[in-house]
C-alpha cells in the first residue's frame, strides 16, 4: 500500500475546513495531497475545476492547453485577466493557480492533447477531468481514458444548458461512446463561439465537476458515474438520467472495435495547426475571379476581390452573430437555410462563402459545388480572420 504524504502545520490550517468533515478528514486530505489530476483546457471549465482543485489541495494538477487568451474569453474563463490577453492559457494558467495554492505542483502541457500522446500523458495521472469544447477531441479523451483505465470526469455546456458525469468503464460503468457511438458530422453542432454561453454557467458545471473529482479521488462517493447530471440555467432545474452501459459499445462493449488510438478518428480540433498550414496566415496567393476559384481562399485576396467588384460575398452566419460584425454588401443566408436558398443565390459571378472561423463556411462551399456551384470558395479562418488581417476595427467574438 503506497504511503500518503504528510500535512505540514500550514496545509492542516489551510485544509482545516476539508478535515473538520469527517467523510474526508486528515487522511481524505492526504489522499489528495498524494493525487495527481489533469485537466484538459484552460477554458470556461477548466478554469473553475482548475481552482476549485487547487484550492482543495490536489498535489499535482496538469493543465493540458494549446490556445491563447482572448477578449472574448474573458467573459467566462475566470483563471484569466486582462493583461494576460494575447498569452499562453496555459501560462496564464499556472500564474493564477500558484497564487491560489503554493502547495499544488503545476505541470503544464502546452501540447495540449493529442493522438500521439493521449493514452501516455493520461497514464501519468490518476483522475482526467475534460474541459474541451469540441467533439473530436471529446471522442479522444473517452478513448484515451478508457485505455488507459482512468476516470474521466465530463463536462459540457452550451447556451443555457450543461452536463456532467463522471465515466469510468474500467469499474464497469459506461463511457461517453455508450450513449453517443460515433461524433456528430463536422459543424453541424455549433460550439460555444457560434451559439454563445452563459458565462455563469462554466461556474456551475465546472464547479460540479471539481467536485465529482474531489470525492472520487478521496473515495467518499460514487457521485455521478452511471448518471448524468443536465442543468437548465434559463429556467434554473437540474435533473439526472441513469446511464446503461452498452455491450454493442465500440470502446466499452463486449467485443470493443477500438483497441488503440487511430488518429483518422479525430479528424480535428485535437491540436493547435501548425504555422505554415494556415493559409490566413500566409501570404495571399495570387487569383482572379475569372480563373476556377480554389476550394478555399485566403481572407486578404477574398478581400481584394469583393473590393474589386468581381464576386460575392456569401456570409453563412446566423442573424445574431450579425450583430457583432459584418461585411458590408455581403449576402445573408444562414447555413441550414442554403439548400432551400439555392435558385435565388446569385450566379453571375464566383461566390465567396463566410462563417465565424471558417468550418461552417467550408460545408457550404461543398455543397454548393456539388449541387452545380462549382464557382465557389471558402474563406480560411472566416470573419475572425478579417478582422485580424483585413479590417483591425471590426469587433471580435
């Protein structure tokens, strides 16, 4: 049996609150002195789970993150402030957290999480508690936690609305593949930075799951696994549903298809793209309207052309996010109304298509081509890119 640290005099009075329960007491508090935690973004879950954790007195807290802070983080990622705008999460992370308990051991993983380090960066900690905020690499940390025989505690939130539970299929229980087999098509869920988000309701789920995660590593409760927790912030009620493992599951099932991480499995989102694949940051290529338009544009040539006069400008967006910002002269359809839209889209000259980042943008475009547009392209990295590259005044989101 492996030996627990001890409490320091200044830890049994910092944790004194935690030892005066006698469901944790000093031992329960050793125990999460001796745990070691990863938490997976620095973001509007992460932030509070990270605190919370911190402040509980977990000995060695990962924070996995490959993103900077930015304006629009601000209004829900409470480990972050406004002079840490434009700096590693992961840096501004550690700051805040070391503040909060000089006692906790940050390590950082600037990586983020990967395919090719899931299952060993998972092994390496006791508890993973998910913070993402896009289903590719949801799918990967249930694979990666399940093969490596580690709880993951989960969490979501969109708009009003957020979930959390905790999986542990090696105990028995079922994982998140047991309810949704296989993710949805890409871009057809917006995330939180097409849809909006309550800011408080980060705190509450992620609070939530701090939680789970606190009683888990102290043994005190079985807490959510095999039930999911759904929280209904507009109309403030919380409900449970009981969750069945599933033995057709392809992870956990009886006869489980994935037995090992296959990158081809999380097409994207899963790691930061690399400098010299983005194309909003490269220098513009050289086109014209009149020559077959590439599947997908830089922003400062698209910009050129629409200055030009030679095309049009197709913005995917929905009515409220063109509130924030927009191009003007750009044509309004939002995405789920295209296919009805088709005949009354105009065809005397190419079409630019443009969305947030460019992900919605980009399945338009292949479905006007393949429905006889074949005079179409995407623009890379969206209205964010056009304010960033284009036009500096232009509000960001």
């Amino acid at each position: 049996m492996t030996t627990l640290p001890t409490l320091s005099p200044e830890e049994t009075a910092r944790y004194s609150r935690h030892i005066m329960l006698a469901e944790i007491g000093e031992e329960g508090q050793r125990r999460l002195k001796a745990a070691r935690v990863l938490v997976i973004g620095a973001g509007g879950l992460g932030s509070p789970v990270a605190l919370y954790l911190a402040a509980a007195g977990v000995g060695t807290l990962g924070i996995a993150d490959f993103d900077n802070v930015e304006m629009h983080n601000l209004q829900r990622q409470i480990l972050h402030g406004q002079s840490d705008i434009h700096r590693p999460k992961i840096e501004s992370a550690a700051a805040t957290l070391r503040e909060v308990n000089p006692h906790t051991q940050v390590v950082l993983h600037p990586e983020g999480v990967t395919p090719a380090n899931a299952v060993d960066l998972f092994s390496q900690y006791d508890l993973i508690v998910d913070g993402c905020d896009n289903f590719p690499t949801r799918y990967l940390n249930t694979d990666a936690a399940a093969l490596a025989r580690r709880p993951l505690v989960y969490g979501s939130i969109f708009k009003f609305e957020g979930q959390a539970t905790v999986f542990a299929p090696h105990e028995g229980g079922p994982c998140y593949r047991c309810l949704f087999p296989e993710p949805p098509p890409p871009g057809s869920v917006p995330n939180c930075g097409e849809a909006g988000v309550l800011g408080a309701l980060c705190g509450v789920v992620g609070s939530i799951q701090a939680m789970e995660a606190v009683k888990s590593l102290v043994g005190i409760s079985t807490g959510l696994r095999g039930r999911l927790l759904v929280f209904d912030a507009l109309h403030t009620e919380f409900r449970t549903l009981n969750l069945r493992k599933d033995p057709e599951c392809p992870l956990c099932g009886k006869h489980p298809r994935i037995t090992a991480i296959d990158p081809a499995r999380y097409a994207e989102g899963c790691a930061p793209v690399p400098a010299a694949a983005s194309s909003a940051e490269a220098p513009p290529p050289s086109s014209g309207a009149d020559e077959e338009l590439p599947l997908e544009i830089d922003v400062r040539e698209a910009a050129r052309l629409l200055q030009s006069g030679r095309v049009h400008l197709l913005d995917v967006r929905e009515p409220y996010e063109l509130n924030i910002c927009k191009v003007p002269g750009a044509i309004h359809v939002p995405m789920r109304e295209i296919p009805g839209a088709l005949a009354e889209l105009p065809n005397d000259r190419p079409l630019l298509v443009l969305c947030h980042h460019g992900g919605r943008s980009m399945q338009v475009t292949q479905f006007l081509r393949a429905n006889g547009r074949p005079r179409v392209s995407n623009i890379n990295g969206g209205i964010d890119a056009w304010a960033r590259l284009v036009d500096p005044a232009m509000p960001r989101y």
